[in-house]
C-alpha cells in the first residue's frame, strides 16, 4: 500500500466531499422528478470507498456491488457526468441512459455493476476472480454486498468455491446497520457478520467502515493476499448510512438522536479534522475545495440536464449483438 501522506488526505477530503454533494444533488434531482425509479444514496459510507480506491491498483483491479452504486465508478475513473445521465435517463449515461440508478457500469475502468437484485452480484464477483485466475492476469476483484444480502444462499456458494480454487477476490460486507429498515439483530442471531466466513476457514474479520486509513490498511492486506496467491477474504466495514435505504424510506425504524449520533464520526469530518490538525490546509484552501466541488456537481447537473433521452430504436439495437435479429421487429 502507497504511504498516507498529506496529498492522500486531501484527495480524500475532495473526494469524499464530492460523492457527498453528488448523492445530495440526485435526492434534490429526484425530487423535482428529474430522476425516476429508486434511488439509494451512498451518504455516511464515503470512507469505504475511498479506503479501498488507496488500496487498490486501478490500471488492473476490479470492483462490483449492489445497487447503491453511484460513486463507486467516479471513484473508478468513470466520468461522473455519464453517471448522472445514466440517472436521467438519458442517451449519454453509462448505460445510455437504460440502465439507471441501480445498473451503473463502467468496464473500461473495470467497474462491472451496480446490481438490483439482492446478493445476485456475490457469484458474479467470484466468477470474475476465477476468470483473472484462469487467464493468469493478477488482477484482484473487490466484491460489495449489504448486510441484508449476506443472508443469500449464493453467498455460501460463493464462499466455498472460492476457498476451494482460492480466487483472488475480497469479499466485502458494507453493515451499514439495515438491512432496509431490518436491524441485524432482528436477521441473525449472531451479529458479527464477519464470522461467516469461519465456517469456510476464509481470512475475515470486522473493519472500522468510518475511517479511511482503517479501510485501507485492511483492504491493502486482503489484496495483497489474492494478489499473492493466498486466496479471498471476507471482510465487514462497519459503517452507517445518513440517509434512508432509498428515498421512498420513511425511517421509522430509528431515531434522528441514532442519525445525529453516528454523524458526530462523519467520514469527511474526520479527515478534515486531520487536515486542520496537522496543518496540511488552511481554512482558505478547504474553501477552495468546498467551491471546486459545488462547480463540479453543477457541471453534471447541466450535462444530464442537457442530454438527449434515447432514440426510441435503441430499444432493439442494444438487446441482440446480431444486428439482424429475426424476431425483432421495427414498427
């Protein structure tokens, strides 16, 4: 893992604040009926990612996850304004506009979904493993999942082919506390996620999911074991969502004193309170950040809003590979 140093801290702090003000846009966005469909934003978990991303070698390595699925490419090198398309529904998206909230993909920079459906990403994680492992690429895959999804039978399968071909691939549950709006505790008797990979002798164990240096300490470890040879991991950043699991949530399931709790450990509070302690910026120079960051949102804002919706003719053209298709039919 390269060393944490002063620039690693702020690119973090930009980083993270920008996924942040991105999320907040869409929900803005979402209300106005710009974006359509669910929406389930990334707010309160930003460390995750940005631990990882340190972690990780971005010219080989490769990521997939659930459906809260936004910041993940951006992080990848995905132009965030494709992204934000991709949420309008328009023709420029990264899935020209058909894919949505929860299909973002980006393979050019080795960022193979934003899944929909719960734990369906767990296999397909292994089997991009067992694919760099086949063809001798000593690429390793970071494969996400809630904590809800843990309790999905493809999990075990998952778990115990991996271990028994040892594919290079780091399982990570992201426990953000609900599963929905179902507490761990109500799902499972015992709570410590982590142990499951026990039952199939996988290296695991629980992470500080709000601390960037934390992550990627324990990130840089798993990948250097699949890297090596040494097979998976089975890691549980603990960590928190802000906001709901999507923005139809009503959240009764817990309290606003719990939300305003976890947000006194802010992953972006935290890093600029290291930034202000070892004097790596000025109060200024975080401005400068805070406005480059508004700048760069209002760009994706205005290139989404900008964009074309698809011609109606994609509709066959993207389905079949096989351009003349026998059963599609124009009208």
């Amino acid at each position: 893992m390269e060393k944490i140093t002063k620039e690693t801290y702020l690119k973090w702090y930009e980083d993270m604040l920008f996924w942040r003000k991105f999320e907040d846009k869409l929900a803005a966005v979402y209300i106005q009926q710009k974006v359509r469909g669910f929406l389930h934003l990334y707010n309160g978990q930003e460390a995750v990612l940005a631990g990882a991303l340190h972690a990780m070698d971005l010219t080989k390595d490769r990521m997939i996850t659930a459906y809260r699925n936004h910041v993940q490419p951006i992080g990848m090198g995905e132009d965030p304004k494709r992204v934000m398309a991709e949420l309008y529904g328009k023709v420029t998206g990264t899935s020209k506009g058909m894919g949505g909230s929860m299909h973002i993909f980006s393979k050019e920079h080795r960022f193979y979904g934003g899944h929909g459906i719960v734990g369906g990403q767990i296999p397909l994680g292994a089997g991009l493993a067992f694919a760099d492992k086949y063809f001798k690429r000593d690429a390793v895959t970071l494969c996400y999942m809630g904590d809800g999804a843990v309790r999905q039978g493809s999990l075990h399968e998952s778990f115990n082919l991996a271990m028994l071909w040892q594919l290079p691939v780091v399982f990570v549950c992201e426990n953000n506390g609900y599963a929905m709006g179902t507490s761990v505790a109500r799902t499972s008797h015992s709570t410590d996620i982590w142990k499951l990979g026990l039952g199939y002798e996988m290296p695991c164990g629980p992470v500080d999911g709000m601390d960037p240096v934390t992550v990627a300490k324990e990130m840089s470890k798993a990948i250097e074991r699949a890297r090596s040879g040494g097979g998976p991991t089975f890691l549980e950043m603990k960590t928190y969502r802000y906001r709901g699991h999507s923005m139809s949530d009503a959240q009764h399931y817990r309290t606003k004193d719990e939300v305003e709790e976890y947000k006194k450990i802010d992953p972006i509070s935290q890093v600029k309170q290291v930034i202000f302690d070892k004097k790596y910026a000025t109060e200024d120079e975080i401005k400068e950040i805070d406005g480059r960051v508004k700048k760069r949102v209002s760009e994706c804002e205005k290139f989404a809003e900008e964009s074309d919706y698809p011609p109606l003719n994609q509709l066959y053209d993207v389905v079949y590979d096989q351009e003349d298709y026998p059963f599609v039919q124009h009208k």
